[in-house]
C-alpha cells in the first residue's frame, strides 16, 4: 500500500438503442421471455445470508397483474434488528478496509452490469415498474453503472481534499466513515436510486440497512445479487422487506443510527425528520439526514419558443414512464399568442402514441405501479373534469382489467392555482395555463410562488435575454433548471441532481456533494518538533 493508485478512466456508461433487429434488442426480448417463465423467490439479504420467512407476498407488472413473477418473503421487527446487529458487527472491517478495494468493488459491481448483467436487470425493471426498454436502459443500467463508477472518482476526489500547513508542521484530514449505521429508503421508481441510496454511504466506509419500495423488490434482489457478485462483504449492506413502520419503530430507536438516505413522497420524510428530531437524544450522534422528494415541475414557454422543441419537450418531460418521475413535467405555461398552435401540435403529436405492456417495444407510455398509484391518480383526473374551470383537452380515460393503465392526459386551465397546477400527482397528467405575452414577468413570479417543490424545471426559448432573466427569477424555484429542454434525465456527473424548498435537501446525488454527506472529517496537526518552553517572546 506505498502507492497513490489512479483509477482507469471513467466516462458515462454507453447507451443501448434496441432498434429492430439490433443484437441488443435480440438479447433483451430473449432475457424478457425468460423472465416471463420463471417465478422467483426473493429472500432478504442480511449478514451476507439469504433470509426466508414463509411470509410470501406475490410480486406482478403493473401492465398486467396477473401474470405472477414470483414471491418476496416479508420480514418483520426481529430481521431488521438482525440486519442493524449484521452492519454494527461487519463496521470495523469494512471501515478499516483500504480504500481502493472498497472501490474495485464497485467498480467491479458496474463492469458486471454493464456486461453479464444488463440485459437481466434491464428486463427484471421493466417487468417490475413497466418500463419501456429505453427508460430501462438508461435507468437501471446506464445510471447505476454512472453511481458506481462515478462514485469512485467522487471518493478519491474527496480524499485528496487536504489543507494547508505551516513549517513544522503537517496537518492532514481523514475522511471517517459515520458512526454507526445509515438507514436507506429507496423508492419504486429508479432502479438506479435504490442501488445508489445504499450504495453511497458504503463506498465512504459506512455500513447499511436497506429498505426498498414492496413494489420494486423484483429488481432490487437483482441489485443485491450483483452487489454480493461484486464481492460485497457480508454485512455491508442488508436488503430488508419490512412494513416502514415496523422498520421505522426499529430503526429509529436505536442508539446507533447515523443516517438517513431518503428518496420517497414530501410527508413521510418531514414525519421521519420529526421522528428523528424527538429522538436526539438516544443517538450517539446527531444523525446525517439527506432526503429528496417530491416535485411540481414546470414547463415555461416564452412566445419566441420552438413549436416542435416544446412539443417534444413536453411529451418526453410529462409522459415518459407515465409521470413517474420526482421530475416529470406537470405544470405547463404557455404564451397566449402561441397557445392555439402549440397545443394543436401537442396534440396531433400525443395521437401518435401507442400504450400497452414494455415487452412491446412500440408502446411509448405503459402502466402505472400499482392500485394504490392507479385510484390516486384517476382521482386527480375525476376532480379536475368536475372544475368548470378546467377543461380536458386530451385523454382522460383508464382501465385497469389487465394492468394499471392511464391515458397521456392534459388538461388546460383557467385557474393557475387549480389543484392538478399544485398538488403532486405522480402520473401522466400535464395541466396548462395559458398566459398573457404582456406578462412574462408577473408569469416568472407565478411560476416561482405556486408550488411548494423546487426540484427541476424548464424554460423555451430563443431569446437569451429571456432565458437569462428567467434563470434568475426561478434560482430557487428549481435545483435542477433545464434551457430549452425536458425536465428530467439528469445525468451523473453532467447533472447533480436535486433541490430544495419541499423537493428536499438538496444532497445532489450524483456528484461528490453527496458523498460527503457520508463521512466525517478527522483533522489531524501533527507537530514535527514540539516547543519546549511555554514562554513566548512577548513575555520578554
């Protein structure tokens, strides 16, 4: 270990296009049918060891729930006690491990994806949150890889931060993992954010306990089986299946909780922040809470905008796995002047769209998750048609006989404080307010005030001057600000991705202000030749 390594070179992970008749596509619909005969069981992972418990809760796609891909055993207060013992007992290793073989590991854990394992977890997402190939690939393949491998990079960057000395004197900062263990809540929606959330904390030497979304189990123990590949050590990271609450009681209890790395709705992490805020004092120490939520995006079209960009803009940034994303467009305003025609080409295009099952790789827009998604959304769309000030300008139907399938829908109101302009949906419903030119600036103000959120948003326009003003207008309105582009897609490394306001903390995953967010600093002054006489000359 008398060496400073350098790492091979790391670049974002190449992105598959599964055109007709391409290799990739061959290989992936042969993985999907093989997925598609074969039912799994899903154990829990803790201490390096496979846990069943008899409990099986069946495991379906959301485009067709009644095809059953397999069973997730269910754990209870007792497993996430042993997985909290399985991180505290497998701590002092891990942390004493040398840091770059923490990070061949992840590094190896991302070769595997990408290679021997990509087309498996690219088809066990898209069966498991009714993914099209393409928001797979870029999902659960392309970005997690980017975590891992870009992590890495973050994590020597951070170690080779040190700071200034004097003659005599060497002083240097050590980078510690926290003390304890970090708790990971992981959402249904990215296969690469429930990789990432886990895997973070423990690249910098801390050891986790993991829980993830009941509706994305399928790819999660997909996840774990690569980690463990890598050559995880047992106990690093322990996959859970418990009831939250069950698990919070656990958790949030115990003495050595040191983290929380949250990604889930704006309620449950305000009340996991109370919990943790009345529990201060039964930790060791204060505990590191990163957390990012929810999201009221918003599309604003200045009058000299592109009608063909904002169309596609707008059906990429609405519309893409079916509004399922912390950053999907659902709030849109456009310029009286221009409204007419961009809505009729917003149109003619969304008639265009085919939806159904992602095995079918023409469908651009699939399911959504579940039941619970499925009535909270069409509830959205039910009340909006009963405002007199709303009108239904395309979709607005949906049927869940075979799977949880909503129509692209956008609606146009009068109101721009109407409930779908305010509320978060988390669907495929885009609701317009069309604005006065005159008003472009009382509009940026608009904009700025109507949502609690602020995590991305999106300005058109071919006027620098505009877009300049706009950007900052909006700097707190969105921490993720995209010019004459969709709101989502954020990549690592290009894009931190993250915001403030109710949207979160604004941790920016993927960048190196994340990972700092899991160590903590040591500073060490070392005097080379000490003083031997406490005088000092002014006493003369």
């Amino acid at each position: 270990m008398n060496a400073q390594y350098k790492l091979p070179t790391i670049q974002n992970e190449p992105i598959f296009g599964y055109a007709p008749g391409s290799a990739e596509r061959l290989a992936l619909e042969a993985e999907l049918a093989r997925q598609r005969a074969t039912t799994i069981e899903a154990p829990m992972y803790i201490g390096g060891q496979w846990v069943t418990t008899g409990e099986k809760v069946a495991m379906t796609p959301p485009h067709d729930h009644q095809h059953l891909l397999g069973h997730y055993h269910r754990g209870n207060a007792s497993h996430v006690r042993a997985a909290i013992d399985a991180a505290l007992a497998a701590k002092p290793a891990w942390e004493a491990m040398p840091w770059q073989d923490r990070a061949a590991i992840f590094l190896r854990a991302a070769d595997l994806l990408s290679g021997p394992w990509r087309y498996r977890l690219n088809a066990a997402t898209m069966l498991c949150q009714s993914k099209t190939c393409h928001q797979s690939e870029i999902d659960a393949v392309c970005e997690l890889a980017d975590f891992w491998r870009y992590g890495v990079h973050f994590q020597e960057f951070i170690y080779q931060q040190q700071p200034g000395c004097q003659p005599g004197v060497w002083n240097r900062l050590e980078y510690l993992p926290l003390e304890g263990f970090v708790f990971a809540i992981t959402p249904f929606n990215f296969t690469a954010i429930a990789g990432n959330l886990p895997s973070a904390p423990a690249l910098m030497g801390n050891t986790v306990v993991w829980k993830p979304s009941d509706d994305q189990i399928y790819s999660a123990w997909y996840v774990m089986r690569i980690l463990e590949e890598a050559g995880l050590p047992k106990g690093v990271i322990n996959l859970v299946y418990a009831d939250g609450q069950e698990a919070g009681d656990v958790i949030f209890n115990h003495p050595d909780f040191a983290g929380l790395h949250f990604t889930g709705s704006t309620g449950v992490f305000r009340n996991l922040w109370k919990t943790i805020g009345q529990n201060l004092d039964r930790y060791r120490t204060y505990p590191r809470i990163v957390g990012e939520t929810g999201g009221k995006d918003f599309v604003l079209v200045h009058p000299s905008a592109n009608r063909e960009e904002v169309t596609a803009g707008l059906i990429r940034g609405a519309f893409e796995f079916n509004g399922q994303k912390c950053s999907a467009a659902s709030r849109a305003y456009l310029p009286a002047s221009r409204a007419d025609e961009l809505l009729q080409h917003l149109k003619s295009e969304l008639e265009t769209i085919r939806q159904g099952g992602p095995e079918a790789f023409h469908n651009f827009v699939t399911a959504v998750i579940s039941r619970r998604a499925y009535d909270k959304i069409t509830g959205y769309i039910r009340r909006a048609q009963e405002d007199p000030q709303v009108t239904l300008f395309h979709g607005g139907k949906y049927d869940d006989s075979k799977g949880y399938f909503i129509e692209p829908t956008v609606l146009i109101t009068k109101n721009p404080h109407s409930l779908t302009m305010e509320e978060e949906i988390f669907g495929p419903v885009l609701t317009v307010y069309v604005y006065p030119d005159a008003e472009w600036e009382q509009t940026l103000e608009l904009v700025n005030r109507t949502s609690p959120y602020a995590l991305t948003g999106a300005v058109f326009s071919r006027d620098r001057e505009a877009l300049a003003q706009a950007a900052h207008h909006l700097r707190h309105a969105a921490g993720n600000l995209y010019l004459n582009d969709k709101p989502t897609g954020a990549v690592v490394n290009q894009q931190p991705f993250g915001g403030g306001r109710a949207s979160g903390t604004n941790d920016k995953a993927g960048s190196y202000l994340n990972l700092l967010r899991w160590v903590s600093p040591r500073a060490i002054k070392d005097v080379l030749v000490s003083p031997a006489d406490y005088r000092y000359p002014f006493l003369g």
